[in-house]
C-alpha cells in the first residue's frame, strides 16, 4: 500500500514540470500531515487569481492560499521563474524550489522579514546545495 502523502501536483502548463522533491519540502516545513496541492498555473490565471484574491495587478511568480490551519495551496508560475531565475543568480530549478518555499513559510504564516529570508536560506540550503 502506497504510503499517504497529503500533497497533489496539477499541472496546467504547456510541458513537464521540473521533477523536484516537492514532497519532501512540503513535510518538512508544514509537517506530513499538512494537506497542501501544488498548482503550476499560466500567466493569466496567475494575475487573475492575484487580482481577484490579492487586489494586486501584476503578474506574480508564486502566490500562496492558505484554507485552513492544516491545508493550502500554492500556485507557481514556471515562466515567470525562468524567467526571474537569472535576477536571483540562480537556476530555474532553484528558483523554483525557493520560490515554493517562500509559499510554505507564508501558509506556515511567516510574514517578509530577514527571520522569514534566513528561514529559507537554510531550508534552500538543505534541499539544493
């Protein structure tokens, strides 16, 4: 029997995804039994959704909801990461993995701060070295 994860990966995106440890991150900043789904969304549905829910007009890289104490989602824009990766002086698969830790630590309800940057840091630090 498959071990229960408590994490979904949708993908409505041109491509593959980048093949990364998702899971693993997940349960390491918000716990195992964290429910979280992971969406890699499009342009417009990612400055839709930052509209519709954030009141902000532009086009995000990343954009966390949470729904309960126990449950959230994240969605992520690939472009936007390829895109953004080289102004962070990193790789795309990189920035994604910090750009999907940025997300857990604000569903974790960290605020922007340097505590909230050293945290993913040293989570970025442990996953991709």
């Amino acid at each position: 029997m498959a071990k229960k994860t408590n994490f979904t990966l949708t993908a409505h995106i041109k491509g593959n995804p980048p093949r990364l440890p998702f899971v693993r991150i997940k349960n390491k900043v918000l716990g195992e039994k964290y429910h979280l789904s992971l969406v890699f969304a499009t342009k417009v549905v990612m400055k839709k959704f930052n509209k519709k829910y954030r009141h902000k007009d532009y086009l995000p890289n990343v954009l966390a909801f949470p729904l309960s104490k126990n449950e959230g989602e994240v969605f992520i824009s690939l472009d936007e990461a390829k895109k953004q990766a080289p102004d962070f002086d990193m790789s795309f698969k990189k920035f994604t993995v910090f750009l999907f830790i940025h997300a857990l630590l604000h569903l974790k309800g960290r605020a922007h701060s340097s505590r909230m940057e050293s945290e993913e840091r040293r989570i970025l630090k442990f996953f991709h070295s």
